[in-house]
C-alpha cells in the first residue's frame, strides 16, 4: 500500500483512494483494503455465518444452544410467541425471552414485543392498567 500525497491502492478492488477510505487498526497502521472493500467482505462473511454466530451468541447470553432454540422455534411455528410475526418478514431473529429472576427461558419474540415487556418491567399488573387505559380510549378511533 503506498501512501505518498495520501492516497493508497487497496489491495482488493485496486482503485487509487484516500487514506481516509482505509480503516486504521490500531498500532499496524491502515488496512491494506479499503472500508468499502472490508465492509463487502465483513457482509458476505456474516451472511454465510449468521447461524453459527446467532448460536454462539445464544450460548453466550442465554445458555441456549442453537438446537434448542431452533426446537422453540418450530413449536412456535416460527412466529412471535405475542405478535405472531413471522420470522422471515423481521429484520432480526426472535429473540430468547426469559424470566429475569430466575433465568428461565419463556419464549422466543420479535424485538418490539421483547422490548415491549422490558418497558413494562415484566409485570403483569402494569400491562393490566396499560389494558384498561387503551380500552378507555378506544372509542377515540
């Protein structure tokens, strides 16, 4: 990679850049590819990956391992145990959802449900206002 006048040859697509288009990693300097070309590649490597990481991330986090998860998931039918969205029209997998007193796993929902019951601090009692005060209102549609 030369950097004379501050530009550099990425050693993937050849073209002639900036060096500010070359990622620095840290104490070895520039990437001698290109953001563009590293983000393709970061891309495609993710995409023919996604499972053994979604996995690994599983075990990592949750405890779970990806058979398990992939059994939940076909018992749900591959929709969110809430919503009932499909897992092929989200952007993100279904995520693990679990008690958080005792660690134990309930089901699998899309982010907004998960979250959902998170704003709601998992009580029962604040979704059971949160109900009423919807149906109070729902005559306003």
């Amino acid at each position: 990679m030369r950097t004379k006048y501050k530009t550099a040859v990425c050693t993937k697509c050849h073209k002639r850049k900036s060096v500010e288009a070359f990622y620095s990693n840290g104490i070895q300097g520039k990437r001698p590819d290109c953001d563009s070309c590293n983000s393709k590649k970061s891309t495609l490597w993710g995409s023919k990956n996604k499972l053994k990481h979604y996995g690994y991330s599983l075990v990592c986090k949750r405890g779970v391992t990806l058979e398990q998860y992939m059994l939940k998931l076909k018992a749900q039918n591959f929709r969110c145990a809430i919503c009932g969205r499909h897992d092929k029209d989200l952007k993100q997998r279904l995520g693990v959802d679990h008690n958080h007193s005792n660690n134990q796993i309930r089901g699998l929902l899309c982010v907004t449900c998960n979250q959902g019951l998170g704003h709601f601090k998992d009580s029962p009692v604040l979704l059971k206002m949160a109900i009423e005060y919807l149906e109070i209102y729902k005559c306003l549609e």
